[in-house]
C-alpha cells in the first residue's frame, strides 16, 4: 500500500532504499499506469474530454474512475469504504516518516477533506477537480469537468466496470510473476 501511494513522487530508481515490500508497490503502481495508458476502453473514455482538457484529460478519467470504484466499492470489498479510508490514513501517517515530502503533503490533503471516502460523491469529486485546477493556475479548467462527468455518467461508468475487471485480472498476475531483480 505505502509503495502504490508514493509511486507518483518515486523518479526514477529513487526506491532502491524502500524494503522490497514497497519496492514492489512501486512496481505494481508503475505497471498499473502503463496498463491503463495502453487499455481501449480507457482511451474511450479520454475521447469525450480531449478536445476540452487535452492532455489533462487521462488524470481526469483517473480522478473519475476513483469516483466510480469507491461509489461501487462494496461490489469490490467486504471492508466498508469509511473504515478503510480510515486505515489507509492511519498506515500512511504512521509510516510518514520514510515517506517523500510530497506525499506527506498530500495524506494531510487528503485527511482533511476524506478524499478516499467523498469520491464516492460528485461533490467530492468536485472538490478534488476543483483543487486540481488550482494547482494548474486554471490553465486545465479541471474544475469544469464535473459537467462532464454528470453528463456522460453512465458511459464513464460502464466504461469503469469493464476496464476495472481487466485491470483485477492484470494486477493478479503481474502480482504473481513479481520478482525483484
């Protein structure tokens, strides 16, 4: 878990100092990041937001695909979304001290607004859109594409259900055929 979470503020081989539990979190977010990049369904879903967001549009079907699996979280686990948000938080901030600076910052950001458990609501997903747009001084107009979320809902939704099978079915084997090397 701490691996997958700071995969994004890990460069490079920056990870050779993470016990290899965490290392293999890395290797699971990278590789989660390139079968998503490459999945056609994901890219179905980047076609309804490109000519308004462009390159922005693949974090946008992420943060939209976040919504849908915690709004379908019990399809998924037997752990309600709250406790798990809950024990995410309370992993993440007991462990913070081998963490990067970035990732610290952003278990506080997301402590304080329960990111994990509002994406199940358009008005959490609102937030983080809107607070992503921010951090691009405007120039992504994240903070519109909460229209295109409630537009497209259910199409973004299927769209999620199909690509997050395939993505279970990659994860256990990648999982599976892990070594460090």
């Amino acid at each position: 878990m701490i691996g997958n979470f700071i995969a994004d503020h890990i460069k490079g081989n920056q990870f050779k100092h993470y016990h290899e539990e965490i290392q293999k979190g890395i290797f699971l977010h990278r590789e989660i990041d390139t079968f998503t990049d490459a999945h056609e369904i994901v890219r179905k879903s980047k076609r309804r937001l490109h000519e308004r967001y462009r390159h922005y549009d693949g974090v946008i079907i992420d943060i939209f695909y976040d919504h849908f699996l915690a709004k379908n979280w019990n399809s998924y686990s037997t752990i309600p979304l709250q406790i798990f948000a809950n024990n995410v938080y309370e992993i993440l901030q007991e462990n913070s001290e081998i963490l990067p600076i970035k990732s610290i910052n952003f278990i506080k950001y997301m402590i304080e607004h329960n990111i994990l458990y509002n994406y199940q609501f358009e008005n959490g997903i609102e937030i983080v859109l809107k607070g992503m747009n921010q951090r691009t001084k405007g120039k992504s107009q994240m903070d519109l594409a909460i229209e295109d979320l409630k537009l497209f809902h259910q199409d973004f939704e299927n769209d999620f259900l199909i690509f997050f099978e395939d993505l279970q079915n990659h994860s256990i084997k990648f999982l599976k055929n892990y070594s460090i090397s």
